[in-house]
C-alpha cells in the first residue's frame, strides 16, 4: 500500500513522531534539557499549513499537542513540563500558520503547493518562524518556570533560534525530492564536495579541536550554494549542521569548550543557522538568477522568431512598406517598396525618401517634398491615402503609387511614420480609359438627346390639351434626366483632362454671384430661399471655370442636404493654410453625412440620401481640388447639425489678390455677408 493513500494526518503524526525522536537524541546536558536540533517544529509548520484548509485542521492541531507531550513523557520528560511544551508546540505551530497563510501564499499548501523558492520567500520564513518561535518559547518558558522554577532568558533562546533553524533548514527541504537532478556531472560535483566537506567537518571538530577555525566552514557552503542544485546545498546544510551538533553534543571540536551546556547549544545552533541562511541565500539567489536568465533567454527566442517571421511577411508583401523617422530619412523598406519607387531592393534604410525619386501629381506637376504625404504626417496633419506619379531613371514610363500613411509613437516620444505603397497604375489607366470613353459617349449622345428634347417639344404643342400629353411630359423629364448626367460626364472628363487656366480669383465676387442664383432658384420655385454668411474670402489662385464649378457644386449639395421644413443655412470662411495653401469651410445645416459615408461621397457615381442628380458632383470636386494641389474631405458641422465640407486651394499670389486682401481687411464692419434680403 503506497504512503499516499493514508489519510494526511496520519502521514503527518507518523513524521511528527519520527522527529521528534531524532531530535531527543540531540539533548546536551541534563537529560531534561533542551535538544539542539528539533525538526519536529518544521514538520508541524508544514502539517498545519498543508492542512489549513481542511475542516479537520483543529483536530490535527490537538494530535500535534498530543503526540508532542506523550513522545516527550515517554522519553523521560515530567508530565507537567510534557504537556506545557505540548501546548507551546501547538501554538507556534498554529501562529505560523496563520502568518504563512497571508506572507507566504502557495507555500506548502493543499497537494499542489510549492517549496520555498525566493529570496523574498526566505526572508518571510525567517520573520514568520521567529514570530512562531518566539510565543512558543515564551509559552513553553513560563510554563517551566511556574512547574519547575528553574527556566532562564537563555533557555528561551536556545528554543527561539533552534526552531527558527528547524523551520529554515528542514521547512526548505519541504516539496524539494522532485527537484533532484538527473545529470550525472551534478551529482559527481556533489559527491566530490560532500566527501570533502565531511573530510574537513572531521579535522575541525574531531582532529584540530583547540584552534577555533569552524568559521572556514563557510566557505564550502558558498561554494555549495553557488554550484550545486538546491535541494543539495539543503541536504549539505542539514547533514553537516546536524554532524557540528553531534560532534559539539559528545564534547568534540571548537564549540565543545563554550562554556556551559546551554551556551554551548547557543552558539552550535546559531552556526548552524548561519550555515543555513547563508546555504539557502545563495541557493535561492542563484536560482531566481537562472530563472531570469531562461526566461530573457526564452523571451529572446521568441522575439527573434516573430522578427524573422516579420521580416519574411513584409519582404513578401507586394504592397511596398517603409518607416520614416521625424527627419524623414527611412528606417527600414522592404524589397516591395523599392521596386514601386525605382530604388534597391533592401529591407535596410538610412536614406531619405524625398522629391529626388521623382515624385509628381498625377497629372505631372511637380511635387515638392512639403507636399509629400508623410511630412504632412509628421506636421502633424491627418492625412487622406494620395495617389503619386513615380517618375525616375528606373521607371522611365511613370508609375501611380498610393500613399497610405500613418503616424508611429515611439516609446521614446519621437514620431515615425509608416507608408504603404499599392501600385494603382493598372486601376487609373482602367479608370481613365472608361472615364473617357464614357466623356465621348456623352458628347455623341447630347445630339440624340438634343433632338429627343425638340420632337418631344413638338408634341406637347399638338397635343395641347388632350390626355396623351402627360406622356410627353414623362418623355421631357426622362430626357432631362438624361442630359444631367451627360453634363455630369461631360464635366468630370473636363475636370479631369482639360488644361487649367489659373488665375486670380475673388471669391467673395464669385461667392456672392453664386448664392444670388441659388436665390433667383428658390423664388422662381417657390421654395424657402437659403441663407448664406460669408466670413473672411481672400483670394485664390485657380483656374476659374473649374472654381465655379467646383463651389457649385458643393453649395449645391449643401442645400440637397436640407430637412424638410427647415429653411436652409450655407456659411463659408477662408483661412490660410500652409504651404500656400488657403483653407475654405462650407458649413450647413442639412441631415449630415454619416461617419461611414464621408469618403464614399467623392467616389464616381455615389448618390447619398434624397440625392438628385448624376452622382459624378462631389467626385467632379474632388478632381478639381487636386488637380490644383490641394486635399477636399467632409466632416460633421462643428457648431450643430449638418456637414462641413473643407477644401483647399492655392492662395492668391499677385498683386491684385494682394489688393482684394487688403480691402477686405479694411472693410466696414457691417459687411457680414449676403442673405436673402441683402440683394
């Protein structure tokens, strides 16, 4: 039958008996004095924390006080000293378990608990088992003295530090026969150090008793803690601590001359102790060493293989990748990257990436590095994906090449940049084709349309006044249908393709014609007229035809947004922006765009809700924007319901813009702008 299948108590109360008896072979002096090793403590410190949780616990505390008296009676204690040392065993034990339970978690506890491990853990043993200690020794120590009157301070010393000892040195051996090694060059290193630490144990203590050198004991337990596996330096430190007592108790080696008994045991216990914690301090330190240094050593392992697996994901990308640094030079590329902007195929960087690997606009314009997306980023700018003409000696015929960026915090607070580069020449080519086509089907079909439109007319006129004319009217409206949408194409190829003519504009002048038209709209249909505020409007420097169209079609879409019932509210400001750049705000009071939907809208074809039209006018906006330099996006109206559309243009650089500037800033304080009854 295995020991394991004995209940714990009784496992615990046959070891408890055990020690107790081994340790009664160590009494120096009168038989009824106090023994010089005592592992029963440490066996009681372990029953009762492994049975903290146990509902018998207090039973198995009144076994231990038990056996505690009857052993001692039975080995020639008085009954009354007997059973006062039996209750002191049961407190002690009982204190460290309780103190174990909050300083010393998991330690010996249930099946599953662990040995003492740490150095944090050997400085709490020692605290908890000198705090036991010491109310069992008091205990025990007036209980002597109220039945025998004949106790000393000394006595309760010896008791005090030799179960402090107990605990440290056996209580460590606890949990520890699974750690035994299995190499065979530990266990050659250990049998070489144990035979001559038993060599050297036997000159000091049996041969060389008259000089006092068990001080260079020391340093074969250094060397035992600092070479051999714990659970070693323990069975190093209990044997050759229990041999200095044994020697000590026959009368033999440095300590046997100390003066009388108790003294003696005083002083061979106390070196018994500093053999252990100086053992354990090593043994404990070298392992939590070793423990670090595996787990930097498995940290690294694994880091180095999630780099190297990194480093095969972004070589293996086809979409180029690269880290720039806030100075713009770059921190690493890989391959992908270098085929899409013409340079070498290497993961390394340190070069920086500007304007000389010959970045343009996607219709050719010079783009200076200012302009590149990633300093935008790291200006702190929130950066829309841009489409890049890459045109060098190693790509002769140009290449499209989108930008993707986004700014990197750094642990360190500098900022980093990461760029995707995706090769969309293949998809504005396809693009550009269809959108050309689709311009020359546009135009050839205005003349079907245009005669549709006339016959259609010639019929409502003949059949004035009978039913089928209300067909015709479907006819008329298909038709106008029809030609809105063809203007739409017709105006998103010249967005596209026609050559820009900039020049200065007044976009107050501009603004204001615009917003009468929309006004003569309204009244003509009888609708709510809108009302439009102007802010500041410094000058632009852009192609004319393309502004109108553009600000048409944005104040347009503002008054689409309009909610029933709710008279319609357009504000537009400029303010500078950099790089030369002026920044304008349209703001209305619409429905608003959802979130989702705020870069969809300057797609092709996009209609949102209640939308009329092509759905080409937004994309038409976002073509002219860019093809002037600037960035178009939509964002929720800041200061209530509805949608801010925000763009930018050149400012003006002439003389003129300069001279529309400076009448603007010296305006009358009452022009705030246009509304319905300011005409």
């Amino acid at each position: 039958m295995s020991l394991r299948m004995l209940p714990s108590t009784v496992r615990f109360a046959a070891l408890y008996l055990v020690a107790i008896l081994a340790g009664q072979l160590t009494t120096l002096g009168k038989p009824d004095a106090l023994p010089v090793i005592w592992p029963a403590t440490a066996v009681a410190a372990v029953w009762l924390v492994n049975r903290n949780d146990s509902r018998w616990r207090w039973a198995d505390a009144g076994v231990l006080g038990l056996l505690t008296a009857l052993a001692l009676a039975v080995t020639g204690t008085a009954l009354g000293p007997a059973l006062v040392h039996g209750g002191a065993a049961v407190l002690e034990a009982l204190v460290f378990a309780v103190a174990a339970t909050r300083w010393l978690p998991g330690v010996w506890a249930g099946d599953h608990g662990r040995p003492l491990r740490t150095l944090l853990d050997l400085l709490r043993v020692l605290l908890v088992a000198a705090a036991g200690a010491l109310c069992g020794g008091v205990l025990g120590g007036l209980g002597d003295r109220l039945i025998t009157h004949d106790h000393s301070i000394t006595a309760i010393a010896i008791w005090v530090v030799r179960d402090v000892v107990s605990v440290l040195l056996f209580g460590a051996a606890a949990r520890r026969l699974r750690d035994l090694p299995r190499g065979q060059e530990a266990w050659m290193e250990a049998v070489i150090v144990y035979f001559l630490s038993a060599a050297a144990y036997f000159y000091v203590f049996a041969v060389n008793t008259d000089l006092p050198i068990g001080f260079a004991l020391l340093a074969i337990t250094v060397w035992v803690g600092l070479r051999l596996p714990t659970v070693l330096a323990i069975g190093h430190t209990m044997a050759f601590g229990t041999a200095a007592a044994v020697f000590t108790l026959h009368g033999s080696g440095p300590y046997a001359m100390s003066g009388e008994a108790g003294t003696r045991a005083l002083v061979v216990q106390l070196y018994i102790g500093i053999l252990a914690l100086v053992g354990l301090a090593l043994s404990f330190s070298r392992d939590e060493r070793t423990a670090l240094i595996e787990r930097l050593r498995s940290s690294e392992h694994e880091a180095t293989e999630k780099a190297e697996l990194m480093t095969t994901i972004i070589n293996s990308m086809t979409e180029g990748l690269a880290i720039l640094d806030q100075s713009g030079r770059l921190v690493l590329r890989n391959p992908a990257a270098g085929r899409l902007l013409g340079s070498t195929n290497t993961v390394a960087g340190g070069a920086a990436l500007g304007s000389d690997y010959g970045f343009f606009h996607p219709d050719g314009a010079p783009l200076a590095d200012a302009e590149l997306p990633y300093q935008r980023a790291l200006a702190g700018e929130d950066v829309q994906p841009m489409d890049v003409l890459v045109r060098n000696a190693a790509v002769p015929e140009g290449r499209i090449v989108r930008f993707n960026v986004a700014r990197l915090a750094s642990p360190s607070g500098q900022q980093h940049v990461v760029v995707v580069f995706h090769d969309v020449t293949a998809d504005r080519r396809h693009r550009d084709e269809l959108m050309s086509f689709a311009g020359v089907v546009a135009h050839d079909l205005l003349n079907p349309l245009t005669t549709i439109e006339g016959w259609a007319e010639v019929l409502e006129t003949e059949l004035a006044g009978y039913k089928p004319a209300e067909r015709v009217s479907r006819i008329q409206r298909a038709a106008a249908r029809m030609r809105t949408f063809l203007n739409g194409l017709l105006a998103y190829t010249a967005a596209r393709d026609g050559k820009l003519m900039p020049t200065t504009i007044n976009l107050q002048l501009l603004l204001t014609d615009i917003a009468n038209s929309r006004y003569d709209q309204a009244e003509s249909a009888g609708v709510h007229p809108p009302q439009f505020a102007f802010g500041q409007l410094d000058a632009v420097e852009a192609d004319p035809v393309l502004t109108r169209q553009l600000l048409e079609n944005l104040i347009d879409n503002a008054l689409e947004q309009t909610m029933p019932g709710v008279p319609p509210v357009v504000s537009v400001a400029a303010q500078p922006a950099p790089n030369g750049m002026l920044r304008i705000d349209i703001l209305d009071n619409g429905r608003g765009i959802p979130p989702g939907l705020r870069q969809a809208v300057f797609t092709n074809f996009h209609r949102g809700e209640g939308g009329s039209g092509s759905g080409l006018e937004l994309a038409v906006c976002k073509r002219i924007v860019e093809r002037h330099g600037g960035t178009i996006e939509a964002m929720a109206n800041p200061y209530g319901n509805g949608t801010r559309m925000t763009f930018t243009l050149p400012a003006g650089r002439s003389a003129y813009a300069r001279t529309l500037e400076s009448q603007w800033q010296h305006r009358p304080a009452t022009a705030v702008g246009l509304n319905p009854g300011s005409r």
